[in-house]
C-alpha cells in the first residue's frame, strides 16, 4: 500500500534507537523526508546512516539538540521552520517504589515526556492548521490507561500525553491536520535489559528468563506475552501519520499487546 508520505517532512523525537528509530526507518521507507534528532552526535550520526540505508529513503536530516528542553525546541523551530509530522515519542521512564519518587523524578519526568512534547506541538500545530494538513502524534503507552504500581510518576506522565493529543485534536475540527496518540506496551528497546534487571528475582539471569519473568509477575494480562518489535509500532506511526489514516483524529490506538482490558 502506497502510504502517499512522498515529500512529506517528518520530525520524530528520540530517534536514535528504539521505537523513535523503528518509526524513523517505516517513514523514511514511505519516502518521507526526516528529521532525526539526538544529544550525541555519535549516536546521531550513526541513526541517520542507519534510516539513509532503507529501501526508498530520500533526504534525511540529524539535528544536534535535545528535544525535551527549552534550548533544543529553539534550535529545532529555527533548523526545520516546516513540518507536516510530527512524531513525539522522546520519553523516560523508570521503576520505582511509589514512597521513593522525590519531587525532582517527578519533574524530570514531566519535563521530558510532557511539557518537551507540548511545546513542540505549540511550535508546529497552528502552521499546520494555516496550512490545512498535517499530524502529530505523541508515543504514549499502555501505562497511561493501566497503571503500573511501581512506575506510577511515568503512568501519569503517559495519561497526560493522551490528554494533550485529545485536547488538540479538538482544536482541529473541519481542517486536514489531526492529533492522535499511539500506545505501546513493554517493547525491546536500547536500555530495555538494565530495566528488566531492576525489576527481576535474579538480575543475573539470561535477558529471555528475565523477560518471561517480567511478563508473568508483572504484565500477566499481556495476551502476546512477549516484547514488542519497535517495527511493530513504527508500522502503526507510518499508516496513522499518512493520508490514508484522515479518518482517524483525535484517538488513542493500542498497540500494547493486549495489556489493555477492551473496555478500557
């Protein structure tokens, strides 16, 4: 299927590795042009050989900054003035007993998987309403609508994006621009191993046994039972940021493994 993103200028956010990576290569296969940002340049540097290496890629661009601050936002209005997508899926998260978050998690978590994602919406949303087409879309997760007990400050933080996304695809109504938000569950990612040992019996264990461990004790309502691919989710990202998904606008699509009850 011809996803029609030819020309069309994507920012996707923590795009370096994982997910914002995966989403980074099925756009950039769709013949979108991206824009991949990063705070090494090492790391920056090798994404964008990475995603120039898929099948059909065309222009791909690094933008040395970080997304989630005051600074990075800047830099970024200022080296990529037009985008039609953009791709919020920058994010941290932690496990952490509910009586041992201090404050300074707390506003560490919001600053980068809040406040950094609105404030680039604020920067790209209203050219993209003057412009009569565009999307964002905030990678938010599972968590957002099932609480993990031991990861409660980023479950809040994912129930906000949804409330941003809803909130402005509100503000989109009658025009060609939609806001949606993409929930994924547990997925295979750069620094997935190290969160497995922090929530494993035995973190010396192989990182398979971790993982069946991780999904019994702590995820037993998943239905895979398994991690998710990001190319999983960046299938997901490539439809819903395309023409072919218009009908879709002001949504939370799960892509979490079947965590979420239905009636949720």
């Amino acid at each position: 299927m011809d996803l029609q993103l030819t020309d069309k200028i994507a920012l996707v956010t923590g795009s370096t590795a994982g997910i914002g990576l995966a989403i980074a290569r099925s756009l950039a296969a769709e013949g979108a042009e991206l824009v991949l940002t990063g705070r090494v340049q090492a790391k920056l540097d090798a994404a964008a050989a990475d995603v120039r290496s898929v099948p059909g890629a065309r222009t791909v661009r690094a933008v040395l900054a970080d997304a989630a601050s005051e600074e990075g936002a800047a830099i970024l209005a200022r080296e990529v003035p037009r985008v039609d997508i953009l791709v919020n899926n920058l994010g941290i998260y932690e496990s952490k007993p509910f009586s041992e978050i201090a404050d300074a998690d707390w506003r560490r978590l919001f600053d980068v998987n809040v406040v950094g994602g609105a404030r680039l919406a604020r920067t790209y949303f209203q050219p993209m309403l003057d412009r009569n087409w565009g999307r964002i879309i905030f990678i938010s997760s599972e968590s957002g609508l099932v609480p993990p007990p031991d990861m409660l400050h980023y479950a809040v933080t994912k129930s906000a994006q949804l409330t941003i996304a809803r909130g402005l695809a509100q503000l989109t109504k009658g025009t060609g621009v939609t806001v949606n938000s993409v929930l994924p569950g547990p997925t295979r990612s750069e620094g997935i191993v190290d969160f497995l040992k922090s929530v494993a019996s035995d973190p010396s264990a192989p990182a398979d046994v971790m993982e069946a461990e991780f999904f019994r004790v702590h995820r037993p309502l998943s239905l895979i039972q398994r991690m998710i691919e990001p190319d999983e989710i960046g299938a997901m990202v490539a439809y819903l940021a395309s023409p072919r998904a218009a009908a879709t606008n002001g949504a939370a699509l799960r892509a979490e493994g079947g965590i979420v009850p239905t009636i949720a």
